[in-house]
C-alpha cells in the first residue's frame, strides 16, 4: 500500500488528501490544516478512509506524541461517554504561564521563550491563541460534535493595538503588557490559585481562555512546557482520566508519525 506522510503545515497540501484517500492511499500527517477546516472536509475525509478502507492517521495533529486522539476513540469505542475535556494545549503557553506563577514578568518571558526557540519566529502566532483553537476543534470534531471555527471562544493574550505593529514594535511594547499580568496573577494567588490558558469542551461548548486554576490540581502543577488532557467521562467521573507529557518537539512527533505509519502498514496486512 502508497502511504503518503504530510509533514507540512501547508493548507494547500492538506486539500489533496480527499483525492489521496478516494484513490486509497494511506495519509498520515501531524498537519491540522485539514481537521480544523471546515466541517464538511472533515466529514470527506472520514467517508473516503471508511468507504475506500485506507488509514488516514493524525495522532500527532493533537498532542504530539501523547496518545490523545487514540484514547478518545478506545473510550468512546468502548461505551463510555465524555462530559468534559480540559486541557493545556500549548507548550509555549504552558511555559508562558509557569513563568508568570514564578513571578517573572510577561514581557521578560515571552523574550526568553523565542530566544529558546518555544514560539513561532512571531510569538504572536503563539499568543493569540489560534493554535490551541485548532487542537481543540479537532478533540471536538473527534467526540462526535459538529462545530466550525467560529464556535470556538478563544481569548488571545495580544491587545489589539499590538496585533498588525512589526515584530520588532511589539516586542519593544511588551513591557506594556507586564503589569496587566502581574495585577491578575496576583488576584489569583490572592484567591489561592494560579493562572493557566485552559482549552475545554462542555455541553457542546467550546472555549479557550486564561482560567485560574487550584494549584494543587494537575493543571495547577503544570510546570515547562508539558502539555495536559483531562478527560471527564460516565465511567471516569469520580477519578477522571489524565494524560500528560511532552505535547511539541521534534523528537516526540516523529516518533508519533512513525507509530501512525506502522500502523498504517499493519492495516495494510
């Protein structure tokens, strides 16, 4: 069997993939491009995997290497239901966030997170909150639900006057963001909890925003840029299902890409 990997972040590569799997050939990608479009693609690509029964794998579309997706469906396979997703989603959001609980100022760590190589070139790419919007609708697309973009409320940590300045204005103007931060931090620690950019799924709904959390919880203890997935469900609801780890980096997603084409090839047979 032609397996074809789409390692790219490419929109217009994403829109073979029907043409691919119609003349079944296997796609395995980490590309969300496709999942997150328009619902309707997202449909025609799982009529053409069934109908023409060729693998169209994307584990590390959500999580990297972490077994995200594959774990939705066994619950779901198996008969449970899920009431909630809770999730951090983003690694450089995840860091973001552990910096301000340290007390370091936004400004300063956002500096440190694109010199360390944690955001895209603009780390406004990362900060407006798109990505995790991404990830999400792909979780919820997953469970069943039928949703577009625009039922997705994301809350982007880059004010609006900052957003179409050059990169190199708004990184000079980041230390204008550093007291709004650290007033809500501290609000939060006041209350006995810390900030996190949490990405969830409720009664259908959709939202990704900055929650404060107990820091005692898992996603109170988040620390670097780990991400974390809670899955609430008919028969984890008392004790609900954790999966943590490293959800970015080179390392991790090959290995994810790999793990989908050999199962692609076990399918094969």
């Amino acid at each position: 069997r032609l397996i074809v990997v789409d390692a790219t972040a490419s929109e217009e590569v994403s829109r073979c993939y029907a043409t691919l799997l119609e003349n079944k050939i296997a796609v395995i990608t980490p590309n969300k491009r496709a999942n997150a479009g328009e619902q309707a693609y997202y449909e025609r690509l799982q009529r053409a995997a069934q109908r023409n029964q060729v693998p169209y794998l994307y584990e590390t579309t959500v999580g990297a290497g972490l077994p995200l997706l594959s774990t939705l469906r066994d619950l779901q396979r198996s008969g449970d239901r899920v009431l909630r997703v809770e999730a951090v989603l983003s690694g450089t959001l995840a860091y973001v966030f552990d910096g301000l609980a340290q007390g370091r100022a936004f400004s300063e760590i956002v500096r440190t997170a694109q010199a360390s190589g944690y955001t895209e070139p603009d780390p406004r790419d990362d900060l407006v909150g798109e990505d995790v919007a991404r990830k999400l609708l792909i979780l919820a697309r997953e469970m069943g639900l039928r949703v577009e973009r625009a039922d997705v409320e994301v809350e982007s940590l880059v004010p609006a006057e900052l957003m179409d300045v050059p990169l190199e204005a708004f990184l000079e103007r980041l230390p204008e963001l550093d007291e709004v931060w650290r007033e809500r931090c501290e609000a939060a620690r006041a209350a006995g909890r810390r900030l996190q950019y949490l990405a969830g799924i409720e009664e259908g709904r959709l939202r990704v925003r900055v929650e404060p959390v107990e820091v005692d919880s898992p996603f109170g203890s988040l620390h670097g840029t780990d991400n974390l997935v809670v899955y609430t469900t008919e028969r984890y609801q008392a004790n609900p299902l954790v999966i943590r780890g490293p959800g970015a980096g080179p390392a991790v997603t090959a290995a994810g890409i790999l793990a989908d084409v050999i199962r692609a090839a076990q399918l094969a047979g």
